[in-house]
C-alpha cells in the first residue's frame, strides 16, 4: 500500500491556460486607485444625498449595509490570510477554481442572454399596460412605468448575478484553507469554513438590502415622492416588483444549472467509482472527481447565494407594499416607518448575524481530534447568540417604526408576530436537522434499512421524506395564524372600523423568520466549503487522521445544507404568502374593483388550481430527468476511461479530468433551458389574453392541437401548449359570462396551489436527499460494515437517488414557487 501511495500522481491539470476575471473587475483594475477612490468617493456622497432626501431611516440602513461590507472585506482578508498547504493542495484547488470560474462565466452569459430578451419584452407589455388611477393621477405614464420595471428587473438580475459569484469566488479560495487548517487543528478548520461562509452571506444579505434602498430612494426623489400632484409613498413599493423578479429569474436558472451540474458529476463519479470499481469517494483515479468538486462551487455556492438573495429581495417588497397598503387603509400620517421596516430589520440582519460570526473562536490547542468537539454544537451556540440579539434588535425596530397614536400597542403585537417568525425559523432548523443528522433516529433507522439491500433502503428513504412534511406543515400553520391574529388584533382599523392588520402581521413573522438569514446562510456555505475541502484531502493523499477531521465537517455540512434548506423552504412559504396578498391588491388597483377572495368551486378556477400543481411536479419532473440524462454521459465517459486507460487504476496513467468538466458543462446549459422555461412562460400564458385575440384563438387552437398530437408530444412541449390555450379559455369565458376578474382569479388560483404543492414537494424532495446522504455517511464511520459492505453499496444507492433531489429539483423549487409570485405581480396590468 506505501508503494501505491508513492506511486499517485501529484499534480492535476488546469482546467483554463489562465485564471478567469469578470470583465467588471478587469475594467476596475485598470482604473488608476485615486481615479477609483474618487470615483467611490463620489458615489457613495451621491447615494447619502438620495437617502437624505428620502428619510433618516435609509441613510441609517445605507450606514449599516456599508459597515456590513467593510465587516465582510476583513473576513475575506482573516480567511486569505491563511496559509494553502502543500503545492499538491494548491494545483487540485487551481483546478477546481478554474472549471468553476469557467463554468459560471458560460452559465451566467447565457442567463444574461435571456434576461435582455425577457426586459424587451417587460419594455413592450408595459408600454401597451392598464395604468392605476394612482398613477395616472400623479403623471407616471406608460413609458415611465415601462423604464422603472425594466430597470428594476436589470438590476435585480445583475445583483442576484453577483451574489452568485461572490459565493463561488470564496469557497473557491477557502477549501485549500480548511484542507490546510485540518492538519493542524478541527476548530481552526471549522473556524475558516465558517468565515468564508459568513463573508458572501455578508454581501448577499447587504447587497439584497442596500439595491432595495438605493432603488426606493432613487425613485421618490426623481419622481418626486409626496408633493403635491405626484405619487404617494405608499404606492411606490409597487414600482420595485421588477427587481424582486429579476432575481428571482437569474436565481432559478442558476440553481437548475448549477444542480445539474454538481449532481450529474456527483452521481456519474459515485456509479462508477464507488459502486463499479470500489475506490474510496473523491479518489484522484475517477476522472469525474474534478467535476464533482467544481459542482460544489457552482451548484451549492453561487446557487445557494442567489437563492437567498431573491429569497430576501421579494419578502422585503411584499411587505413593505402589504405596510404600504395598511398604512393607506389607516390612513396614518407618517406611513414610512411601516413601509421601510423590512429594510431596517434585515440591516440588524447583518449586525447580530456578524456577532453570531466572531462568538466562534478558534482554539490554541493544536492537532485536535475530530472527535473532541462537536462541530454542530458550535454552530449551534453561535446560531443561539445570533437569535438572541434578534429578538432584542427586532423589539427595538417595532418600538422605533411602528409606534403609532392611533394604536399605541400595536407595535407590541407587530413584535410579538416577529417572535413567532424567529421561533418558526428555529423550529424549522430543528426539526430538519432532526430528520437529516445520523445522531438521531430517522437517519439511522434509514442506515439500518441498508443492511437488508437496495430496495429497502429507497423504500425507508422516501417514507422518511414524506413523513417529514408533517412537522413544518404544521409549524407554518401555526406561524401563519398566529401572526395574523396578532396583526388582525393591534389596534390598527381602517376608516369603516374594520381590522386591517393581519396581512402584515404575516409579513413582520415573514421579516422575523428571515431576521438571522445571514447566519443562516453562513451555515449553507459551511457545507460545501468543507465538503471540497475533503475532497482535497483525499486527492493529495493526506494522512488518515487529516480525512477524519474533514469527514466529520462534511457529516456536519450535508446537516446544515438540509436544515438551511428546511429553512428556505418555510421562509418561501411565507414570503409566497405575503406576495399573493400583494398580488390580489394590485390586481385591484389596476382593474379598480375589489379582489378579496378566489373561489375555487368555479370550474376555471379550479382547473387553474391544476395547472398549478401540475406546474409543480412537471418541473420536479424535468429537473431530475435533466440530472439522469447528463449522469448517463458521464458514466459512459468515465467507464471509456477506465476501459481504454488501465493504468489509472494502478496510477500509472493519469485520467482526463478536462474531459468530464466539459461533458457536464456543456449538458448542464442545455438541460436547464425547458424547465425554466416551463416556469417562467406557464403563468404568463395561463393569465394573459387581449379581446382582439379571439379570433386568432379559433385558429391557434385548431392548429395547436393538430400539430401538438402529429409531432410534439412526445418532446414534452405539450404542457407549454396547454397553457397557451389555457388563457384564451379563461380570458374569453370571464368576458363572457361578465366576469371580468376571471383571468387575474385563475392566475390567483395557480398561484395557490402551486404554492401548496411546491412546499411538499420541495419539503420531501430536500429532507429525503439529506437523510439518503447522511445515512451513507453513518455507515462510512464504521457502522453496519462500513466502507466497502453490502450496507454500504446500498446506501450509495439511496444517496444517487437523493442527489437530484436535495440539490437540483428541490432548492429549484423554493425559487419557482417565489418566481411565479414575483412574475405574476409584474404581469398583472395584462391579465385583465
């Protein structure tokens, strides 16, 4: 075996002739440093200048966020600072950095593509939109509100872009980091992996907040927000759906490419290395180790960070156009402080976030085993400290905010809501760490299922997904009710005496389950950060006791990549609540009659409500369908190599890594095209229709049909077809029968059942793929045979299934279910 060891190869090819910069950076770098700092200088006066003029409570969360990246630049230096071990550490990290720069520079030019095509057709819809009496009343014309969209939805989608790359630029650079601080100490790696993970969540979180600010206080000074004959305050919210969908688009296409990518690799690499040649994961003899660990970069990182940018960019506009909306109805004097409350909360994100951050130390004690200490407890501890400060932070902002005469408890009942949200967000982190950790029962009982074979193990994993949906169902449940009670009882009536804030009572709980989301975030980063560091480990042929420690941070990892997962998916719940309220009020502001409720005992709305969960389980469909087809080549390409180059199993030959990178690459952009494609067309389709089309229609149907049955069905573009008919039907029986709400009714309905099912969809799919994981990891620590056994090759089994589950189709959902929310706001004006 020592012959074997000296006898692996040490140095690993690149995967680019030279590292990549975006061209934004390159440009940057050649600007003179005083040209730039003027520049800065400038920019930042201008921005205060705008804040100043809009109220003190944006100049103070501008301070925050900018404190916030001042905070995340001496992590990024802390990390940096540490050293990358030995030069076979550095080349396998260079690889790694470079397949995932390369990829995401191909991946993001073609999101970037489609977003300009889809902001042209925004400019058109909006251009030929309804206006609000609103805005007719203060002069924004068509044009105006066709730039402001279209802007908005730009700059959401070029803020989501970057959120995406600054978690792939750390985790790139932080993996050697914890693979080098493993030989020395668990906590130091440990310590590194978290501050990493805290940096991009520094720059998501603020750069979802400081875009929202800086997008608000824009447009109240130039459209000159409050004075006489010009737009209320408490209609401008709604100006900033755009940028809420903008990131919602860029985020869904990330998180499907990027989990493509990462699982296909993961699944081609795991069939035939682990199963078909019995080599140890991440071993340098499979050709596809590279594309695995390049996909943790892309898929879990860059994904994850855009994921939780939109995930907090569409809940801070839905509710401060809900605090908007109440403030109008109560007819309060001030309605800022209502309306630029979420804003304010998630700048204390950032600070009690930060402090959860540096309550995590390092230790003096070198070489500590892993089995000292209990990574998760540290995360736990600090993730205890981020929650206490919360709850202080978030009474102190409902005090300062939403104090009001006309009910002066109200703000007591709005931070109660807030408490019911923190607890709803710990109550999801553990119980989902609860049915993900091998410490507990589910997870082993799963493990146990292994040693009986295959087939028992998928059975035991998929029960154990669906019995898993029962817990947060009912949390949500509770959250939601109880926050509405208590928003429904503060004291705040509208002019006829009627109770009006239970709507954003839902939408401060929304804000307080969302109100550790830095911390929370830091956590999911931790994950693949240490699963590449392991990965390294391996491949340099570090000690036994080095892979420990890092085995140990991956278990701890893949629990809190399920919990962050459980979270974003009971967040998700929540925010999709709030924007369909939201919805439901710009419908009435466009079509000037009152939207309240949807009944879905009409039978077009009730069909909407189908297409809905449909949408849901074709998409799930899709995506995993995409995972399987491009694991296939690269089980083809890896069993090619291992036929045609004997030698790599004696290491004598060298795989071709580069070849793998680009199979998935390549595969990953053309898989995620028609499922995202699928959610972005379906809601516009089922809700928009002119009159003038009717005839068109006839026509369209006819030959739709024909055509659709001759040569399309079985390309699976029925379902696009279907929807397309869909809204001629409902546009044209709601003019019909005199209803001329039937469109937007239907749109609603999707919306609900949508939401509905991609909740336990995404609940299942998540929790399933995390125990599957987990479950082979408890068997790696020696359990039921360990590495090699039976138990062992059925557990990776369950673990190939979960793959597409936990990384692909489910975290794609949590952004689907918030992007239909997102689009149908922005397309609103042409569903009537």
């Amino acid at each position: 075996m020592d012959d074997d060891l000296e006898d692996r190869p040490k140095t690993f090819p690149s995967m680019r002739s030279k590292p990549y910069t975006p061209l934004v950076f390159q440009v940057l770098m050649r600007i003179n440093v005083r040209v730039l700092s003027v520049l800065l200088f400038l920019g930042l006066g201008v921005m205060f200048y705008i804040g100043a003029r809009t109220s003190p409570i944006i100049v103070f969360v501008f301070t925050i966020c900018l404190l916030s990246f001042l905070f995340s630049i001496y992590l990024t230096r802390w990390v940096l600072a540490k050293d990358e071990g030995p030069p076979e550490m550095v080349q396998i990290s260079d690889a790694i950095r470079d397949g995932a720069e390369g990829f995401f520079r191909t991946q993001y030019g073609t999101i970037s593509k489609m977003a300009v095509v889809l902001a042209l057709l925004i400019l058109i819809i909006y251009l030929f939109r309804h206006l609000t009496p609103q805005q007719e009343s203060s002069g924004v014309g068509r044009t105006t509100s066709a730039c402001i969209t279209v802007a908005a939805f730009l700059l959401g989608a070029v803020c989501s872009g970057v959120a995406g790359y600054v978690g792939m630029w750390v985790s790139v650079r932080a993996n050697v980091r914890v693979s080098s601080a493993a030989r020395r100490s668990a906590r130091e790696a440990l310590q590194i992996a978290v501050r990493a993970g805290g940096f991009s969540a520094m720059i998501v979180v603020g750069m979802a907040v400081i875009g929202v600010a800086i997008l608000y206080a824009t447009f109240y000074v130039w459209l000159g927000v409050g004075l006489p004959g010009s737009m209320k305050v408490t209609d401008l919210p709604l100006l900033l759906v755009g940028y809420g969908f903008g990131a919602s688009f860029v985020a869904l296409f990330a998180q499907l490419g990027g989990g493509i990518y990462t699982k296909a690799a993961d699944v081609g690499a795991d069939l035939v290395g682990k199963v078909e040649q019995g080599i140890p994961e991440d071993d340098p003899r499979n050709p596809a180790v590279i594309a695995d660990l390049v996909g943790d970069n892309v898929g879990d990182c860059a994904a994850r960070g855009a994921d939780l940018f939109e995930s907090i960019s569409a809940e801070i506009i839905s509710a401060m156009i809900l605090g908007g909306t109440m403030a109008e109805r109560c007819k309060l004097e001030d309605p800022s402080g209502f309306i630029l409350f979420p804003l304010v909360v998630h700048s204390f994100d950032l600070v009690v976030s930060s402090i959860g951050l540096l309550s995590i130390r390092g230790t003096r004690e070198p070489g500590l085993k892993a089995s000292s200490e209990d990574p998760m407890a540290i995360l736990q501890k600090g993730y205890s400290v981020t929650i206490f400060f919360a709850v202080i932070t978030f009474g102190a902002s409902t005090r300062w905010l939403l104090y009001t005469e006309k009910a002066p408890s109200a703000w007591l009942n709005f931070a109660l809501c807030g408490l019911v949200g923190i607890i709803t967000a710990y109550s999801f982190v553990w119980i989902t760490k609860y049915y993900t950790d091998y410490k507990h029962e589910p997870v082993r009982n799963l493990a146990m299922s292994s040693s009986t074979g295959h087939g028992t193990n998928i059975i035991a994993g998929v029960s154990l997904g669906l019995e898993s949906t029962g817990l947060p169902v009912l949390v949500i449940s509770v959250a939601i009710v109880s926050a509405f009670w208590l928003g429904q009882t503060s004291g705040l009536v509208d002019e006829s005496g009627n109770a009006t804030g239970g709507l954003f009572g839902t939408a401060v709980a929304t804000m307080g389950m969302l109100s550790t989301a830095a911390y929370v975030l830091t956590m999911d980063m931790f994950g693949p950060i240490a699963d590449n560091a392991g990965g390294i480990v391996e491949m340099s042929q570090q000690p036994e006791s080095v892979r420990e420690i890092t085995d140990l941070l991956d278990a701890v990892g893949n629990t809190t990549k399920a919990t962050t997962k459980g979270f974003a998916i009971g967040s998700a719940a929540l925010a999709s609540f709030l924007l369909f309220s939201a919805y439901m009020d710009e419908v009435s502001s466009f079509a000037r009659i009152p939207f309240n409720q949807v009944d879905i005992a009409i039978p077009e709305v009730f069909v909407g409500g189908l297409l809905g969960s449909m949408l849901i389980y074709v998409f799930s469909a899709w995506a995993c369908a995409a995972v399987g087809r491009t694991a296939q080549e690269v089980v083809t390409e890896v069993r090619r190599q291992f036929i045609e180059r004997p030698g790599i199993m004696d290491y004598k030959e060298k795989p071709d890594y580069a070849r793998c990178v680009a199979i998935v690459a390549s595969a990953s952009l053309r898989e995620m095209i028609k499922p995202g494609a699928l959610a972005i067309v379906s809601p516009i389709m089922i809700g928009e229709l002119t009159c003038t089309y009717i005839h068109t229609y006839i026509y369209i149907y006819t030959y739709n049909l024909i055509y659709l049955h001759l040569i399309f069905f079985k390309k699976n573009y029925f379902i696009s077809f279907i929807n397309w008919d869909c809204r001629f039907v409902f546009r044209l029986f709601g003019h019909l029968t005199g209803q001329p709400l039937l469109g937007p009714k239907v749109v609603a309905s999707m919306l609900m059942f949508a939401t509905v099912s991609g909740i336990l969809m995404a609940l299942f799919l998540n929790t399933a793929g995390g125990a599957w994981d987990n479950a082979k990891k408890f068997i790696e620590t020696g359990a039921l045979g360990g590495k090699g056994s039976d138990s062992h090759k059925a557990a990776i089994t369950g673990d190939t299934v979960g793959d597409p589950f936990k990384d692909t189709a489910g975290p794609s959902l949590h952004v689907l279910i918030k992007m239909l929310a997102t689009i149908t706001l922005v397309m609103a004006p042409v569903f009537l």
